[in-house]
C-alpha cells in the first residue's frame, strides 16, 4: 500500500508517499479486541473495519493475565512455551505452598497475608519497576552516565527481567521454581536483591544527576 | 592619532632611560597597526567557488527534531524528595505521579508531532515544518 502509493503519486493526489510500513497490515487495520464485553458495545462500530489476526496467545478467561502472559514469555527460552508454563506453574505452586504455611502459623499481621500468587507476582513487578535509569552518552569524548526517564513498557521489561534474572543467578542443585517463588515473594514484600538493585539505580541516578541535561535521543 | 603614539614613544624613551640606559628601545606594535597591513595582489589569489553561491531548493530536518531535555524540573523535585526519604518511594507518590505524566505528555506530543510531519500537509502560515518548507520550495524554487 505505501509503496505503491508513491509510483501512482502524480496521478492520485490524495495519496502520500509516506514512509515504508514494516507492520503486515495497513494502518488501517484495527487491533482485536479480546474483552468480551467491550466486544459487544464496540461490536456494531467495527462491523465494517479491516482488524487485524487475533493473537493466538491471548483468551478472554479468568486464566488470562497480560502481565502473567508477558512474563511467561520472557521465561521461554528457544521457545519451549510448555517447559515456561510448567515452570511458572511450579512457581506459583511452591508460592502457594509458603503462603499458606504462613497463614497456618499464625503470626500478628495474618489478615495481611496474601495467597494469591498471581496477585504476589502482579505486586512484584509493580514494585521493582524502575523510574528511570542511566544511558551513557557521549559529549566532547567522554561518556556520561546520564539518567533518562524511562517508558511505562520498559520499566515493566526491567522488572521482569531482574527479577529471571535474580531467579537465574543459582546453584546448579537449586530449580528454578523454587528460586523464583523466592524471589517473588521477596519483592513482593518491598525486599531482596531487585528491590536493592532498583534503589541502586535510583541511587546512581541521583548522584548523575548534574549531567541529565545532556539527554537527547 | 599619529601624534598620540608620538607622545606615548617619548614617554616610554623617558622610562625606559632612567631603568637601563645601554639597551635598544623597542618599538610598540601599535605603530604598525596604526599603519595597516597592506592587501595582498588580487591577481596573486584567484577567486574560487567551491560552494555554489545561491541557496539550496531546499532545507535539512535537523533543526526540527529539537532538543529532548523534558521534564528536567520535575526529575530534580523527584531527586530530592528520593534523597530525602532514603529512596523509598511510598514517600514520594505524588512527584513520581508528577513525573511520568510530564514524560508521557512529552512523549505523546512528540509523537503527534511527528505524525503531523509525516503527513506533510501544507498549509499557509508562517509556522512551517521542514517537509512542508521543502514542498513550497520545490514549487516555487529560487531563481536561477
């Protein structure tokens, strides 16, 4: 479509030779909605607009978590997807486990005990996600540490990975489910090395932050 | 102007008299300099072209992309109540809230505006874009 527009350009004014789209579908296209409800009241406003291939790994049921879905895909390594759900069911499993040994034991604060694991793991993220974060920029041959604010998309990006990645720095004899619960819950408490690690950011960030004038991009 | 560096040499004779009398008085630069360097032949220095001397049909997009320091302010208030509650951000709510709307409007307008560019639509007015510049240039180019 868009290339084709700049051949027939001085024949149609009204198409644009714009730049090349790398997207298979046009801009035109809509994405699909996956809320059933939305579905209905949105459904008679896109009866006749072009959308785009429903994602396969995407469902409208109480299983579904976008934030759970984008961490499985962050576990998957060469994508074994059933071996990243094995392994994150586990995680919950032995989350579940810890959770409810606690609530059994009986402590002062056993109202605030969470066992919803994919809630442990929604506040996880929520609370190792960066504000920003240092990209080194070079002025007048020296690279600065410059600090620069950060997307809402990357921050989750960051969260997840340390935390895979603070899951993943293990003995051999550890699994990683058990590693990962671990860590999760940690985080999910406001402790443990990710929270420490996103400090340490914030920490380099402020002392840098003579030179965040220097930013472009 | 010839008379006052006149006196001023009589001057520094005088000075210079009473310090070391077997030295050379030197003479200050600012007699030749009153004077002026003499031009060089024109014959010696042809005239080159080795820009073409008539401005382009068009303009570079450089100076549209801006600079990309936003939310400067926002980031040092951030910074200082951080510092000031031991970087725990339960603290800060309100500066963080502050900060990433600031950044998000920065960004969504960033991206409007590139959108608007890349359309190219042009329009009268005074307050154009580089591709709408560069069409009106290429419509009415400069004279030959």
């Amino acid at each position: 479509m868009a290339y084709a527009c700049c051949a027939s350009k001085n024949i149609l004014r009204i198409a644009q030779c714009t730049t090349r789209l790398m997207s298979v579908y046009p801009s035109h296209y809509v994405s699909p909605i996956v809320d059933k409800n939305i579905q209905n009241s949105k459904g008679l406003e896109l009866s006749h607009i072009p959308i785009k291939a429903a994602p396969n790994d995407v469902n409208d049921t109480i299983f579904y978590g976008e934030l759970k879905q984008k961490f499985l895909n962050y576990i998957t390594k060469k994508g074994n997807a059933e071996l990243a759900k094995e392994l994150l069911t586990k995680t919950f499993e032995a989350i579940k486990r810890t959770q409810i040994e606690r609530l059994n034991l009986g402590g002062a604060d056993q109202e605030k005990v969470i066992t919803d694991a994919e809630t442990l793991l929604i506040n996880a993220i929520e609370n190792s996600r960066p504000l920003l974060t240092l990209s080194a920029i070079k002025r007048g041959g020296v690279k600065y540490q410059v600090p620069v604010p950060l997307t809402q998309r990357k921050s989750y990006f960051l969260a997840m990975k340390w935390i895979l990645d603070a899951a993943r720095e293990k003995e051999r004899k550890v699994k990683l489910p058990d590693k990962l619960a671990w860590e999760i819950l940690d985080a999910a408490c406001g402790q443990g090395r990710v929270i420490k690690k996103k400090d340490d950011l914030h920490r380099q960030c402020e002392t840098n932050r003579a030179y965040a004038h220097y930013r472009w991009s | 102007m010839l008379t006052h560096f006149a006196f001023d040499v009589t001057v520094k004779t005088a000075d210079c008299s009473t310090h070391n009398k077997n030295k050379i008085m030197r003479v200050p630069g600012a007699l030749y300099a009153a004077r002026g360097r003499a031009p060089q032949n024109e014959n010696d220095v042809p005239f080159q072209e080795i820009l073409p001397l008539r401005l382009k049909n068009s303009v570079s997009g450089k100076a549209d992309s801006g600079a990309d320091v936003a939310c400067l302010q926002e980031m040092g208030v951030l910074f200082a109540c951080l510092k000031d509650n031991e970087f725990v951000e339960q603290y800060c709510s309100k500066e963080i809230t502050k900060f990433q709307q600031c950044y998000k409007f920065y960004m969504d307008r960033k991206f409007e505006a590139k959108k608007t560019v890349n359309q190219g639509i042009v329009q009268p007015g005074n307050n154009l874009n580089y591709k709408q510049l560069n069409k009106y240039l290429k419509r009415y180019p400069n004279p030959k």
